[in-house]
C-alpha cells in the first residue's frame, strides 16, 4: 500500500526527536521519536508502507513483521485523523 501526506499537511522535526504534523484544518499532530522515524521512512519511501517497514527493520536490527504491524497501526491512525491518505 502506498500512503502519502494529506494535502495541506506539513511536518515538522522538533529537537527533542518529535515531529510536529498539523494541518490548518485538522490541527496539530506530535509524534514520539517512533513515530517520526516512521514518518520520515514512509516520506523517503514515497509513501510505501512495506519499504518503509523494512528500512527501519533493518536500522533498528529487529523483526519487521513487527514493524510492519506497528506503522500499519501509526499509519490508520494517522487516516483517521486526516493526516496521511492513500495514494491514487
């Protein structure tokens, strides 16, 4: 599956390894450090959920079934709010 940014939605690193997603419509979003490594993998990745996963796998040297599960998770509640959507 690929996902993309929402229109309008920007994001934004803070120095404590937050990012800061918002939207004039929806407002703001903080991910945790997680969160904003997955964000930028999933950006990196132009928007494929399945590379992004295996990316941060292989840089955290864990399972990516796992990872995988997790940003599938971050990701729906990322929709949810209106903040990421799928791709046409």
């Amino acid at each position: 599956m690929r996902i993309v940014a929402a229109d309008g939605v920007t994001g934004t690193a803070l120095a404590d390894g937050r990012m800061k997603v918002r939207t004039a419509e929806r407002g703001e979003f903080r991910c945790s450090p997680v969160g904003s490594a997955m964000w930028v993998a999933l950006r990196v990745n132009d928007g494929f959920l399945d590379l992004a996963a295996s990316s941060l796998a292989d840089a955290w040297q864990t399972d990516e079934a796992k990872v995988r599960t997790a940003m599938n998770a971050w990701a729906e509640r990322l929709m949810d709010a209106g903040l990421l959507k799928a791709a046409a």
